[in-house]
C-alpha cells in the first residue's frame, strides 16, 4: 500500500490533505508538528508522531522509519515561534539554519525539503491532496463588492503580487485605494485585525499566490479563522486569486459570509 508523510501544522488543512489522501488509497504517516498541530488529527490518521517544530532530524527519521517515500506539508507553522523561544532546535535543525543566505519562507522551506530529499523523501504538491478546496473564480458568497470596493481590490492585488515576490507576505489589507496593512510575521489573520483597526469599518482583505508560488509548502488558504478576523474589524471583502489559493470549510464559510453581508470574490490567476 502507498504511504504519505504528512508534516502537519495548525489549522484545518492537515485534516483535509489527509482525507483526501486516504481517499486515494494512501496510508497516511502524520507528523504532527508541536506545539500548533491539532491534536485531533490522530483521529484522521493511521499513525501519527508527535514532534517539536524544531526537531528536524527527529521527523526525518521518524517518517523514515515507518517507509515513507512521499510527503506533504500541510498547515501554518508561525515564524514567530523561532523568536517567541518555542522552537528548540536539534543539531540538524541548527545546520539548516546556519546555511541559510536569510529567514524568509522560501529560504528555510527549500533548505527543509533538500533535507528530506537527502534521505530519500520526496515533497508533494500541497494541492495534489486539496484539489477541491481551491478557490474558484467569481463570487462564492450572495454579496458582491461595489465599484469602489473593485478598485481597491484592483489596487491590492498589484501590491500582494509585490509583498510576494519579496516573500514578505501574501495578504494586504486596502481602504480607499491606500495600503492598511501588509502581513508580515504575525500571519494573515492578525494583519487583517491590524488593519481593520486601521481603517475602520469596510476594508478589503486581498490574498494572492507568488508571483514564484512553490506548491510544495506555504500555499495561501484561508477558512473560518480569517472570516472571524474580517468580522471582528468590520471588514467589507475577501479577495483571493482563484486555483492558487485553498478556501477550507467553503460552505461554512459562506454561510457566515452571508449573515456578516461579507463579499467573498476569486480573482482570475496572475501570471
């Protein structure tokens, strides 16, 4: 039977990825990733280790151990926990982090799967086990943006293809043509509270791949928790660019969409 390592990290996702995997036949070997993996996901899996994000060598070895050849990434690990001291790195861990030219996402993701190459495991697409769940074009909720919504979502995604081919971020938050707010560090969810802070009520969230979009990690998603940071600040659309983005529990989603009176829009694929 096929197997599939899954180094799982916070949110929904994991469960999808291997659901779906499951459903192809595989037998899926988790790595759920502390202290963000869900601890739910044992029930989703057919064996899972438990593991400090910072552990390298230990989930090389442990997805190594049980067979596996092939293995995704799957959920948001924080950058933030490498200065927040909730990363205790082995001595592979540290080598990794010694060669990297920077600390951006691309650089630390790449170095992590040349390790996993090196011992014979292959990195997956993200996207080959959530094919269903990426964003269509269009209008998913009843709700659609006025004109002058449109041009800040026209005027947010240039700048979001930016931040991402500098790898600083995928999300922006617009109001009135001018930048509120552009995630960094802190993730999509407290970018678009600090910039609806910012605005006040009816900014425009705008969530696009890179321009160099690896599907192998760091796809951009956004579910439940972003529709609740939306609601919080009073915040008017969520814009994300359709078959490069992963939309989780879509019809829960619009539901709530729906009741807030949020417009949720997929934007046609930049190049």
């Amino acid at each position: 039977m096929k197997k599939l390592g899954l180094i799982a990290g916070r949110g929904e996702l994991p469960f999808a990825v291997a659901a779906e995997a499951r459903a192809k036949g595989y037998t899926v070997v988790a790595v759920g990733l502390e202290p963000v993996a869900d601890k739910a996901l044992a029930t989703a899996v057919d064996e899972i280790h438990w593991i400090n994000v910072g552990k390298l060598g230990s989930v090389i070895a442990a997805l190594g151990k049980a067979g596996v050849k092939e293995a995704v990434m799957a959920g948001k690990v924080p950058k933030s926990l490498i200065y927040k001291g909730k990363i205790t790195p082995d001595l592979r861990a540290v080598k990794v982090l010694f060669s990297l030219k920077d600390r951006s996402d691309d650089s630390i993701l790449l170095a992590i799967t040349r390790e996993l190459e090196r011992d014979g495991i292959t990195l997956l697409n993200t996207t080959d086990f959530s094919s269903g769940l990426l964003m269509p074009e269009g209008l998913l909720s009843k709700s659609a943006p006025s004109k002058k919504e449109w041009k800040d979502i026209e005027f947010g995604f240039g700048i979001a293809r930016e931040m991402g081919r500098l790898d600083i971020g995928q999300t922006v938050v617009i109001k009135d043509m001018a930048v509120m707010a552009v995630e960094a560090i802190e993730g999509t969810d407290e970018a678009i509270r600090r910039g609806g802070r910012l605005a006040g009520p009816g900014a425009v969230v705008v969530k696009v791949s890179k321009p160099q979009q690896d599907m192998r990690f760091d796809v951009p998603a956004v579910g439940m928790e972003t529709l609740e940071a939306m609601i919080e600040v009073k915040a008017r659309v969520l814009a994300v660019e359709k078959g490069k983005s992963i939309v989780l529990n879509k019809g829960a989603m619009k539901m709530k969409a729906d009741k807030h009176k949020i417009s949720i829009v997929g934007l046609p694929a930049g190049e």
